[in-house]
C-alpha cells in the first residue's frame, strides 16, 4: 500500500479501477476496517447466502441499468452520516486486465457533489494474480466544491472527465513508484 496517510476516515467517496471481485476485499482489508459500504450489482444478491453476506458487510444493491431512486437516497444517507462510499467508476470490472480505464460512470461525481464530500481515488496497479505482489495507492482527495451548487446534468460529464484524468495521473505516478521499488529490490 502507497500513500495510505493520504486516505482520510472522514465521509467521502471512495474509487477505485477494478480486475477482480477480490478488490473490494483488498481495499476493505487495507482501509475500510469497519464499514464497507459499496455498490455492488444486483446480480451478486442472487444467492441466500450472498444476500445475506452482502447486505451484512453493508453493500448497496445497484440494478447497473436502472438504478432505483431509493438507491440513490441510500447512498446519500449514508454520506451525510458521515460514511464512505467505494464505488467503481468504471462501472463494471477490466476483464482485458491492461492500464486502460472505459469511460467513467457519472454517479461518483454526483454524489460527491450532492453530498459536499471529497472523491478519495484509489489505483491497483495491475489485475492481481496469486503468488504476485500488487500494488494499490492513495491518491490526493478530489475536491469538487467548485461545482457545488452548479446544475448536475451540465457538470456531470465533466467532472466524470475531472476524476478520471486524475486517475489517469494517479496510475501514471503508481507505475513510476513501482519502477523505483522494483529495481531497489533487484540489486
């Protein structure tokens, strides 16, 4: 983990590129120690059992194409209750497993917006594999107070933009931080 003293524990949202179902566990397990409110596709609530896991590790049931409008409240309740929220931006995983990232989802940045709470970036630097060491870093937080009060269907596309050219810088910086680490560890 790089950067974590830049994650704060105060109400934001949280993102993240995303290989695996396995990343909500990872930043679970290296962040989120006590709440993991993410969004997760209906698809995964099919089973009793993972209904239930869901729903008790505090997962937010999204239908990708149709989210309801309760869902939305959901997320801003828990916002405004002081809550971090990990979603990913991309909207579904990276099946290729490259650096590229698909166009972002608009909903991290409107509800950052709604809330009046940062954007937390989070980067994994590759699909992770076993036996291999990943890294995931902390980017500086996003602050969109400059859209406060602007309308959400004018601004929405360009802070999905904002967040994702920081991402973008983000995974830039992560590859030369791995770069260095990397060739420290082979001499």
């Amino acid at each position: 983990m790089l950067n974590k003293e830049k994650f704060s524990t105060e109400s934001a949202i949280i993102c993240c590129n995303h290989y695996a179902s396995s990343d909500v566990l990872v930043v679970a397990n290296k962040l989120l120690k006590k709440d993991l409110n993410v969004l997760a596709k209906s698809e995964l609530f099919k089973g009793k059992f993972s209904s239930w896991f869901l729903t008790k590790m505090g997962a937010i049931k999204v239908n990708r194409g149709t989210p309801e409008v309760s869902v939305h409240k959901e997320i801003l309740r828990r916002l405004k209750a002081g809550k971090q929220i990990l979603i990913f931006p991309e909207g579904t995983r990276n099946m290729a497993g490259t650096h590229d990232m698909a166009d972002f989802k608009s909903g991290a940045g409107v509800y950052a917006m709604k809330a009046k709470v940062p954007i937390i970036p989070l980067m994994f630097h590759h699909q992770g594999k076993p036996f291999r060491k990943n890294y995931l870093i902390v980017g500086d937080p996003i602050d969109l107070s400059d859209y406060y009060g602007k309308n959400m269907h004018e601004v929405k596309d360009e802070v999905s933009r904002l967040l994702h050219d920081k991402m973008e810088a983000l995974h830039t910086e992560l590859d030369e931080k791995v770069a260095v680490l990397t060739a420290k560890r082979k001499k």
